[in-house]
C-alpha cells in the first residue's frame, strides 16, 4: 500500500508493532468518547480492528492509515477511508474518519493525516466525492470536516446506537491540494 509523508507525519501500513500503541489509545475513555457505544476496547479488539482494516486495504484498495510521527517514530493513531455499510442509506460511498491518542490532541496532526487522506483518495484512488459521518456534540471531529472544507449534507441516526449523527461531503475535484 501506498505511504505518504507530510511535514511531520507518515501514513503507512499496519507493523506487528502497533498493536500494543493502538490498544493504549483505544483504552482511553476520553478518545473512545464519540466512537460506537463509546466503550473502550482491549488488546484482543483492537488486533481484531486491525486484522479487519488490513483486510479492508487488500479488498477496496484503501483503508485506514497507521499514522507515525515521523519526529519520533511514535505510533499516533489512525486517519484513513472506509466503506460506510453500517449506515446503509449513504451507500455507496467511502468515508474518512480519525482516532489519535489524546496526547496528540490540539497540534493540527488529524487535519494533517486528514488532507493528505483527501489528497490520496482523489489522486491515488481517483475517488471525486468522500463522505464524513460523525456524532451530533463530537465537536473535535466536526472542526476537522469545516477545516477540510466539506459541507454538511444531512443529519440521520446511528441505526444501531440510535444517537443524531451528521454526514458531510467533499467534491473531490473541487479540493485544492
Ligand atoms: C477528532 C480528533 C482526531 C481531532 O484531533 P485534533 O487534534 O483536535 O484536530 P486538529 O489536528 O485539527 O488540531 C486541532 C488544533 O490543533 C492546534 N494546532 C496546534 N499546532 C498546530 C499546527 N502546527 N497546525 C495546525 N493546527 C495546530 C490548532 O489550534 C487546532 O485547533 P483549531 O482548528 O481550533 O485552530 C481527536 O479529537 C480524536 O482522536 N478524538 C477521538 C476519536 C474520535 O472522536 N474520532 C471520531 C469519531 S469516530
């Protein structure tokens, strides 16, 4: 898969090695606030996460980024795309999200992973539209999607958790680089 530098990030595919800085981050209440159920995850989830993404990169062609401080060679978390199936009425479509850990919160790095995302998606992947979905009061996650320019396209409920949800999207051939 494709890696991807930006001034102080890599974007790369998944090392044995990350399982155990991910599986910190996904024990953080704080970071898994906004996320599903909003339940933290351990070490066995968060390998089978991981399966489960490698897996999404082998069958579409994208998928979610391990993303490194290229500074320290810390694992941060994840910026990346994916295919939205739980919420069947955006479909088809293909959806960017995020999930650092919270001491690399408030530095710009998920705007940052979150650009050279759309970036790949357009001139990697050749995709022209890429939707945001995120939960109503996720104010973090929504100062990304207005920095990344993408507009609010409509508020629906989580068919599982049943909690508002906003969707935003981007026209890709509209994004400047
Ligand atoms: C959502 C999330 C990724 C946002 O991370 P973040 O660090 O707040 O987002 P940004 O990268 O945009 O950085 C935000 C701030 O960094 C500050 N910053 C510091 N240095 C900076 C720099 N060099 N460049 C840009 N911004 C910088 C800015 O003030 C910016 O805030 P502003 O846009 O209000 O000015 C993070 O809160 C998170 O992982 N949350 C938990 C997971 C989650 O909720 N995921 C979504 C639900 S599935």
């Amino acid at each position: 898969m494709t890696e991807i530098r930006t001034p102080r990030l890599l974007l790369r595919s998944w090392h044995d090695d990350d399982l155990a800085s991910m599986a910190d981050i996904n024990a953080d209440p704080q970071v898994m606030r906004w996320t599903e159920d909003g339940s933290v995850r351990d070490l066995d989830h968060t390998a089978e996460d991981i399966e489960r993404w490698e897996e999404e990169w082998d069958e579409e062609g994208f998928g979610l980024f391990a993303v490194e401080l290229l500074a320290s060679g810390e694992l941060i978390g994840f910026t990346g795309l994916s295919v939205p199936e739980f919420l069947p009425e955006v479909m088809p479509a293909v959806a960017i999200s995020w999930r650092l850990g919270s001491p690399f919160w408030g530095q710009g790095y998920a705007s940052e992973a979150a650009h050279a995302t759309l970036e790949f998606a357009l001139q990697d992947r050749g995709l022209d539209r890429v939707i945001s979905i995120s939960r109503v009061g996720d104010n973090a996650s929504e100062n990304v999607i207005r920095k990344l320019g993408m507009a609010p396209e409509r508020e629906t409920t989580h068919p599982v958790h049943g909690y508002p949800l906003s969707v935003h999207a981007i026209d890709l051939t509209e994004f400047q680089a």
